[in-house]
C-alpha cells in the first residue's frame, strides 16, 4: 500500500499507523480535530497527502494515573479537559488555557496533541494563496525573504499554542511513540525556535500523552491577550507556575516562533527574569496587535501574575 493509493487512513493501532507512516514518510500527514490542520490546507498552506487519521487508535484514549504522574492521553478534546477530576484539583491553569482556545465548537474538536503541534502564524503567511501570490511569497511558503523583516535571515512566525505555555510551566513530558518504540521526552525540547520549521519531532512520531507531576504543589497563574475574547488566537499567553520548593518558571506564547522560557529558584529574582523573558522574545509586526503593545503587555501581564501569586 502506498499514499498514491490512498487519501484516508483510519487505523486502529498505534502499531497499524506507524507501519504505513514508516513505508510512506513523504506522503502523508496525521491528523486528530483537524481545526488547524485542515484550515492550513484549504488556504494552501500545507500538502497532506495521505490524511492518516488518529482518532480511531485507542493507546491515544487511555488516561492513566502511577507513581504521581498523571498521564493525560493526547486525544483528550480541549472541552473534555475540565470533566476530568485529577487536572482540575490539580492543574486548573490547564483548564483555563484550553477554555481560552477558538470557540466552544472548535473546543469540541480540537485535540490537547493538536494544539502542542498546531502550525506558527503569521499575518503575512495565514492568508489564501491567491493572497500570497499576489504579496510574494516568504520564507515559509518557499520564498526567499521575510515580508516583515524585508531580509532572507529567518522567518518569525508566531508559536501560538495556549495549552504548551501551562504544560511546559509544569516541566510537562511528553510520551512519543515510533515505529523505534516509545520515548519520554521534555515538551519544551520539542520546539526550534525556527519560524519555518517550529517542531524537531521526526515526520512519523505520534504524541501518545502528555505528562505532568501531581506531587510539586503546582500553582500557575495563566493570561491571554487577544483582539476579542472568543476566537481569536493569542497575541500573547503567559504561564507563570510556582512549585512546592518555591521554583518559577515563566513561559509565553505568541511572541516568538518557539515557547519563550524562563526558570528561577526563588520569587525574588522575579523582575530580573521578567527582563530576561521580555528581552528574550523576538515578535516583531505579523500580529493584529502592534509588537510594541504587546511587549509592553508582557510586563504588566507578569506582574499581575506575580500579584496573584505571591502578592
Ligand atoms: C477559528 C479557530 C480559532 C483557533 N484559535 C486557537 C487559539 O486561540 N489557540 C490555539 O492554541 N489554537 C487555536 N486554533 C487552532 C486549533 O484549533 C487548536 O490548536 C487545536 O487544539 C488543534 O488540535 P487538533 O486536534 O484539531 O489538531 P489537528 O489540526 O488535527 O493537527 C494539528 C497538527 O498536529 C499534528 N497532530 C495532531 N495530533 C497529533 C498526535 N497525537 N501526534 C502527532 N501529531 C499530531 C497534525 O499532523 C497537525 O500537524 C484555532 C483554530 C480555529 C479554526
Ligand atoms: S515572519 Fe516573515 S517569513 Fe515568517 S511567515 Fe511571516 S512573513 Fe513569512
């Protein structure tokens, strides 16, 4: 069987999945809710291939609690993420941030591994094709140069994801599973920093769950900015989570092409991370919302989280 064949697969194995995705790695592309992945290939964006659909596997289904970690699978729905009892006497930001996702209908879709891997935006790049024609194509769409920054160096798409500042907050893992096996790895390790190409996860993986400690005394205090309060995607997201130990770990979204983080010992060196985190995030104009506003957003965002956190 080969991706010319076929347009649709639905297997039912972890196993079945990963023997065609091996044998046939260019063609093809998984998908879960498909809000993302579907949305980037109506535009032109992306070629699929082969649509390998997920959501029949149920290794990706199974939620599971040993030795305080809890194990949530990555099919779980954004909206099924609040019913759940363990995240929310534990993680609630997590909650929070999914609520914060689209519209209830797309919530309803939408998967917590999609939005881990869902594409960088762009002003200049989440256009229709024509559109992008018309413009001239960039970086991302194999131009040659970056419309915002008008040089051919590096593309600055947006990481939006409002799920991966939490997770990675809480020093969350990820399960991946590959025709190789399964691995553990950092979530926060997965992303480049390049607007192009954001996720180093190899082409066949697939997040099989998402790993968090339920033993750290975990609080985090999670904002969103955005042009409306529905719908839209963020124009910044902050995470900011304490620990038993007094560690702070501060990540945001949507001001750089990877999770913009950064991790103190104590709330004391507090204003010195919130310079390094505003110094380290390199947005620039592709966003609704001016680069300048949103930078001063960062820090008056920071600290109300401090407020409410340790005020
Ligand atoms: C109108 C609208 C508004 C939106 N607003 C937001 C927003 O505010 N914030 C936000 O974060 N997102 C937003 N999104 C994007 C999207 O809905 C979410 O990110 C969603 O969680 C993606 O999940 P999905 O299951 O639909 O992913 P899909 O579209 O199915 O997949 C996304 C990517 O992940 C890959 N993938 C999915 N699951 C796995 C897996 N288990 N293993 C390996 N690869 C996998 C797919 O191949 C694809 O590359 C919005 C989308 C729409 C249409
Ligand atoms: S930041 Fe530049 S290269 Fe990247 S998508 Fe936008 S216009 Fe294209």
């Amino acid at each position: 069987m080969n991706t010319e064949e076929k347009l649709f697969l639905k297997p039912k194995t972890l196993k079945e999945a990963l023997e065609f995705t091996a044998s046939n790695r260019d063609g093809f592309k998984y998908i879960a809710g498909g809000t993302d992945l579907l949305v980037n290939k109506y535009q032109g964006n992306i070629d699929t291939g082969c649509l390998v659909d997920l959501t029949g596997i149920d290794e990706l289904k199974q939620f599971s609690v040993k030795d305080n970690l809890i194990y949530i699978p990555a099919l779980t729905k954004l909206s099924e993420l609040k019913d759940n009892i363990y995240i929310k006497e534990n993680f609630p930001a997590l909650i929070k941030a999914a609520d914060s996702v689209a519209s209830p209908l797309v919530r309803n879709t939408a998967t917590l591994g999609g939005n881990l891997l869902c594409e960088n935006r762009c002003l200049y790049y989440n256009q229709s094709e024509w559109w992008r024609e018309a413009v001239g194509y960039c970086l991302k769409c194999n131009g040659d140069i970056c419309i915002v920054t008008g040089t051919g160096k590096a593309c600055y798409s947006e990481f939006v994801s409002d799920t991966a500042p939490v997770l990675i907050s809480m020093n969350a893992k990820i399960e991946v599973a590959d025709i190789s096996g399964t691995n553990i790895l950092n979530l926060e390790d997965i992303y480049t920093g390049d607007g192009v190409n954001p996720v180093n996860l190899s082409k066949t993986s697939i997040i099989k769950s998402i790993v968090l400690p339920m033993d750290k005394g975990y609080r985090t205090i999670f904002k969103k900015l955005r042009q409306r309060e529905s719908l839209d995607y963020t124009s910044l997201s902050i995470a900011v989570t304490t620990d038993n130990s007094g560690n702070v770990v501060i990540c945001m979204s949507g001001v750089d092409p990877k999770p913009v983080v950064v991790s103190g010992n104590n709330h004391i060196d507090y204003e010195a991370m919130c310079k390094e985190a505003i110094k380290n995030s390199r947005s620039v104009d592709n966003d609704m919302l001016s680069r300048k506003y949103r930078k001063e957003m960062i820090k008056i965002y920071l600290q109300q989280c401090y407020d409410e956190l340790f005020g």
